[in-house]
C-alpha cells in the first residue's frame, strides 16, 4: 500500500474495529500513522500501545462528542474531523489546561449524505478567518482541511467533491498567513486514487489495508 502511494502522501491507516494485533502487524511492516473514529476505542489502543509502539502518530479522524475531547487532547497528534465552532473551543480550552498545542483539520461536508458531518465548503472560509483574526486559538495549530466524498460509484462527483475541497484549500492557503495549514485528507479505500490525483496530503485507508471491519469482536482484545 505505502509503495503504491509513493511520495504523493501519507498514508493513515484506518485501525478502527480492528484489534491491536493488526495495529502492531501494520507497525512492524513500517506503518506509522494509525486513524481511529471512536474516542473511546482510541485511547484504549494508545494505552495499550504506548509503551511498546512509542513512535506511532494516533489521528482522530470521527465524529467526536465535546466531552470527549479531553482524553484525547493529551496524546492525539492530529485530530482531523473538527466539524463546529464549539469543539474549537473545547479544544482549545482542554489544550490550553494542560499547555499542550494540537493540531486540528478542519472537516469540510461536500458528499450528498447528510449523516456526513463538517462544515459548509461556503463557512470553512469565515471559520478560518474568525480563528485567526481572533486570536483565541493559541493551543490550536491548523494544519489544514479533511474531506469524505459521496459514497458513490459516480466517478465524476467524487472527484467534482475533491476538487473543490482542494480548490478552497489552497484559496486559505494563499489568503491566510497560515504557516502550518499544509495538509489536505481525503481519500479511502474506494476513492483514494481520485483523492490524489486532486492532490490529497494525506490518505486515510482502512479496508485496503485490514479487510472487512471486525464489528463484533471486542476491539480492545489482542
Ligand atoms: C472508516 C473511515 C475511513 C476508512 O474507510 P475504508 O473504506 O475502510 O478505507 C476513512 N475515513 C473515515 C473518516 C472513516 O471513518
């Protein structure tokens, strides 16, 4: 998988209902990055994992409810799927107490399912403006935009999705001194050559890589 992307990116190797045996068989063919959607499945796999697996990158790429906001804040390395005003500042607010800065993407929701979250490709603009012209935000760092297209075989709305993600991306890039607003994630196992060609940072893989999710095995279980 890693050889087939290249240099275009990086790869994130979605874990989620997977045990943490395939985290550490993903590890030891050379795999760093590790995605998870659950908070509560990903700090139980970083505790598990810390002491053993000390260099993996831990990313929270899901739906994330505010209060669980604080048991990531301590380790997450990216979290990517911040998709409202109020979990930027609960973030910041739970950085903040433990004077550590992380680094967030902004969701944006283009795909014709409404049960896909982020903001509007038409707010993401003003969202970017407000944080920085308000000078809240100084345990955040904003490193760039994530992005989930239709689930569809439609080619040409998946890539007409990422081509205006990314089009807004470098539009904040150019308009915005951000000088860490450098990643663009977007791209699974059923569209991720589309992604790329759109010019994704950052791929977020899981199927490809696992096999079908283990939804009823406990995925706290070795
Ligand atoms: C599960 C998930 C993925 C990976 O999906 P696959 O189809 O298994 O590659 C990527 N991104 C997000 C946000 C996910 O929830």
């Amino acid at each position: 998988m890693k050889k087939e992307l290249g240099d275009c990116c990086r790869l994130v190797a979605v874990s989620k209902f997977h045990p943490s045996g395939s985290i550490r068989e993903a590890y030891r063919a050379g795999q760093r990055i590790f995605g998870e959607n659950r908070a509560q499945e990903l700090v139980a796999k970083y505790d598990e994992l810390k002491d053993e697996l000390k260099d993996v990158e831990w990313h929270f790429i899901g739906s994330l409810q505010s209060n669980k906001v604080k048991f990531l804040v301590p380790f997450v390395s990216l979290i990517q799927s911040v998709s409202s005003q109020k979990l930027l500042d609960e973030i910041e607010k739970q950085a903040a107490k433990i004077d550590r800065v992380v680094d967030i993407l902004l969701e944006v929701h283009v795909a014709k399912e409404e049960t896909k979250s982020g903001f509007s490709v038409n707010d993401v603009y003003q969202v970017v403006k407000t944080f920085i012209e308000s000078g809240l935000y100084r345990h955040i760092r904003l490193r760039g935009l994530m992005t989930m297209a239709t689930n569809t075989d439609d080619e040409q709305l998946i890539r007409h999705e990422f081509h205006s993600v990314s089009e807004l991306f470098y539009r904040i890039k150019r308009d915005f001194a951000l000088p860490d607003f450098d990643e663009l994630s977007m791209g699974m196992s059923n569209d991720y050559p589309l992604a790329i060609a759109e010019g994704a940072t950052l791929v977020r893989i899981g199927t490809s890589i696992f096999g079908e999710r283990e939804y009823n095995v406990d995925s706290n279980k070795k």
